[in-house]
C-alpha cells in the first residue's frame, strides 16, 4: 500500500469516495453532491501544492484505489491527520496502516502536534487512533455534528520549549 498525492486527474477516485453515502455518514452525514465535491476537490489540489508531503493521498494497493488520507496544517507546528476508506475495505487493517503512514509523513515536518476529528459512534477510527497513542481531548458538537478530537504529540521536549 502506497500514498500518491491527488493530481488533477483523480477527481474521480475522489467523486467516488465523497459521493459515498456509507462513507460519508460518519463524517459529513450526507454524500456529497457533484458540483460541492468539484468546487472541494479544487481546494485539495491547492492544498496539495502547498508542501511536498503535508496534502491530501489517494489510498492505493497496486493501481486499485481505496480511500483518501491526509496531513493538513491547522496552526504553527499542529496539523490534522484523517483518512477515508471506501467500503470494501473496511475491517481488513488498512486504517492502521493508513494512520502509520500519515505519522511517518507528519514526522518529516515541522509538526509537533496531530489532532484527528471523528464521530465518537465511529468505534473503529478510535480504536485505531487510541492505538497510534492519540488520547482524546474533548467530545463536542462541530458544525452540528458529534465530534471527538483526539491529539497526539510527535516531540514532547520541543513542543514543551515552544510553549514557554
């Protein structure tokens, strides 16, 4: 399993996924419509263009796509790490996987701090966050949703020197 940037012409793999009403019930509760979907997969690519290795992932086993990863910039030194799977492959350990990678990535920047956003119901997103020593930071509403953010640090001793 490998991560590939998404390119401008990935934009149906990606269709594919947030049109997803499995997919998407636990993220945004609905799937996404095609001209939403257009208009934010052309902020990805922007995001993309950003960083060589923070961005948004196409998922790939071989040259079968399975889901969407990413490592987003929040704050100086903070960033947000999340991933989506198309159904087939739920359950079979690549979220584990996924997550690994997507901390390997935050770990060749200048991040210091991961947060991860899920629906608290999404038993298993925890389950695999919790085991990639995320500790949960506060259940919430976020945007009219149910929302648990999850935190892990990637070097306590320069971020406790930031802080001062």
């Amino acid at each position: 399993m490998n991560l590939v940037k998404f390119q401008k012409d990935d934009f149906e793999d990606y269709y594919r996924l947030v049109s997803n009403e499995s997919v998407m019930a636990q993220i945004t509760e609905r799937a996404i419509p095609l001209e939403e979907a257009r208009s934010n997969y052309e902020k990805v690519l922007l995001s993309n263009k950003r960083s060589d290795l923070l961005g948004s992932y196409k998922i790939m086993s071989e040259d079968q796509f399975l889901g969407l990863g990413h490592v987003t910039l929040k704050e100086a030194y903070e960033a947000e790490i999340g991933y989506m799977l198309l159904p087939p492959f739920w359950g079979r350990g690549y979220g584990t996987e996924v997550a690994r990678m997507l901390i390997e990535l935050a770990e060749q920047t200048d991040v210091k701090k991961l947060m991860a956003t899920i629906d608290p119901n999404n038993i298993a997103s925890r389950k695999i966050l919790v085991n990639q020593q995320f500790v949960s930071e506060k259940v919430c509403e976020i945007d009219g949703l149910p929302g648990e953010i999850l935190s892990r640090r990637l070097s306590e001793s320069i971020l406790e020197e930031i802080e001062q």
